[in-house]
C-alpha cells in the first residue's frame, strides 16, 4: 500500500477524516511501513517529552496504564500531539508490559528489508527463518525484513511467487503487494503481480487466506480451487473457480500452463521465462486465446506448437533474442 499524503494524515490525526479514508489509513498503519512511521514519530514525540522533563516515568509501566499516562500527560502539560493520540490507543498492541520508557527512546524506528530476487529466465527457491517455502517466478522480488519471524511474519512481493507457509496461528503470515494485504497461517498458494499486468492474481492451493483490500471494510476468504482477481486500476475484484488449482504451480517444475489465456499475455510469460523479446506486429491477435501446456520445451518448440495451433495464417520470425508475429 502506498503512504497516506500528509493532508491525509493531518485531517486523520484530527479526527476529520470520511470512513472510508479513515479505514485505508487504518489498514495502512498495520503494514510494516505504517508501523515503522508511527513508531518513528512515536519516538520523536516521547524523546522530547523525555527531554523536556514532561515524563519522568523510570521503572516499568504496565501496558493496560500506558494509556492513561499518556493522556494525563498530555492534558497536564496542555500541549497536545497529534501523533500520541493515535499512539495512546495503538500503545498496547506492540508495547509489552515490561517496557520501560528509556528504552523506547533507544528502539530503532527504521525496518531494513533483505531483497530477494530472481532474474530474467531463472526460477528460484528459497526458504526463510520461519521454515516457509517461496518460488520466486522468473523476474521477481520479495522484500523480507531483517527482523521476519520475531515478532510477526510479513514480507513484500514483486512479481510472482507460489508460497508453501510453515504453520504458526500465533503469527499469521502477510503477503503485500499494491493495494492487497494477504493473510494465511498454514497454506499454499499463488501470487501473480507483475508491475504490467493490470490484474493481480491470488490463487489458492490448500488451506484458507483472507485477502485484505485496502478500499473494502472486511476481508475477502478465499477457498481452494479458487481466485481472486484484483484490478489495481479500479480496486474492484473478482473470484473464479478453477478446474484444477494444481496447475497454478506448476511453473516451479519448468511447466507451462494457459487455460484460455490470450496471446499478449501468453508471449510475457515466456520473454520472462526464456529471456527474450516479443513484437505482436497486428495487435489483434494478441488477443487470440489458447489452451496448451507445455513442459520443459524450447522456446523454438513452443512456437512451432503456438503456429501449429493458431487459427489464422500467421508468420513467426525470430532473430536472434527479438521474436516477430505477424499475419500472412
């Protein structure tokens, strides 16, 4: 999710903000970044309160009181923040009862994010410190923070990737991508958010997720067999049931798999997959839909098999990486 503008923030800090706008900002606050912001200007206010001799609170204070030493704070010294209201009601779900207040003034407000990520032609495995798999699709990221699995389980997705995640109920697992916050305990499944493609496509392979939509109030659960479509442009989703939810994956063993998928979409998957180069000449037959699969082929077999099967004459030139479709 993108950061709220600063009049964003300032109308919400003011308790000025629409319902929906105060809800998007909400969502945003329990991302990493949104964490990471509040922590930072939580920090900022309570050292120059610290400073200022405003608190000289020095041994621990139990998380249910934090609220209320805020606010007494506050209305003693008649000099409101805006960042601590928002702090005294979210204190207690990250400040454990046995923090003292010094040592928030030494905590780390900025989260660093160890990239992952797989190049053009390359499909890679990887398994992080919870025990979880990732598949990192040809061209694509994860950003996973250097603190992952201590206190909760998140990272950020670029690209496409099909997930097995070690069970944890006490630490759900959330994958974020643009405008989408994907949430499981213990399952597998499949993301696909290439910055080009204007849908983002979250297929289930076992288990249950819940798909948080920033624009929507409640969580979308997504069952086996079955996909969520999210177009980034409008935030308007679809779901779909799928034939065989298996074959989603099945690109982590070199296979490819189009169930009616049209030809533009088609020639992106493999110019990642094999590192080279489409031009559909006639735009029309871009879309042009197929149902083929392949499996550990060439690129020079695939498009013998796509000629073979297309329904007009066309001709498929390659040179060198730069392959041209064009009609006869």
């Amino acid at each position: 999710m993108k950061q709220p503008g600063k009049e964003n923030l300032d109308r919400y800090f003011r308790g000025m903000s629409e319902p929906e706008e105060k809800w998007i900002i909400n969502q945003w606050f329990n991302t990493v970044e949104g964490e990471a912001f509040l922590s930072k200007e939580m920090k900022q206010d309570i050292d120059q309160m610290i400073n200022d001799g405003d608190i000289p609170v020095n041994h621990p204070v139990p998380s249910a009181k934090m609220k209320y030493v805020l606010m007494r704070e506050i209305h003693k010294q008649k000099r409101l923040r805006l960042y601590l209201k928002i702090a005294a009601v979210i204190v207690p779900l990250f400040i454990c009862s046995t923090f003292y207040w010094l040592n928030i003034k030494d905590q780390q407000a900025v989260i660093h994010y160890n990239e992952i990520c797989s190049l053009r032609g390359e499909i890679r495995k990887v398994e992080l410190d919870d025990y979880t798999n990732v598949w990192l699709n040809a061209e694509s990221k994860i950003y996973v923070p250097e603190n992952f699995n201590v206190r909760e389980r998140s990272l950020k997705l670029e690209g496409e990737a099909y997930f097995e995640v070690a069970k944890n109920p006490d630490k759900p697992f959330h994958v974020y991508v643009e405008g989408l916050d994907i949430e499981v305990v213990g399952t597998s499944f499949n993301v696909k958010a290439y910055p080009e493609n204007e849908k983002i496509e979250t297929t289930l392979d076992e288990g249950r997720i819940n798909v948080n939509i920033a624009v929507f109030p409640t969580p979308v659960q997504i069952y086996p067999g079955e996909k969520i479509l999210f177009e980034t442009s409008t935030q308007l989703y679809q779901i779909e049931k799928m034939g065989d939810s298996k074959k989603i994956g099945l690109w982590r063993d070199n296979q490819l798999y189009f169930d009616d998928t049209p030809l533009q979409e088609i020639v992106q998957v493999l110019a990642r997959k094999y590192n080279v180069r489409f031009d559909i000449e006639d735009k029309d037959l871009g879309t042009l839909k197929y149902t083929i699969c392949f499996k550990n082929e060439t690129i020079h077999e695939i498009i013998q098999s796509l000629k073979l099967i297309t329904p007009i004459p066309t001709e498929w030139e390659i040179e060198g990486s730069h392959i041209y479709i064009k009609k006869l």
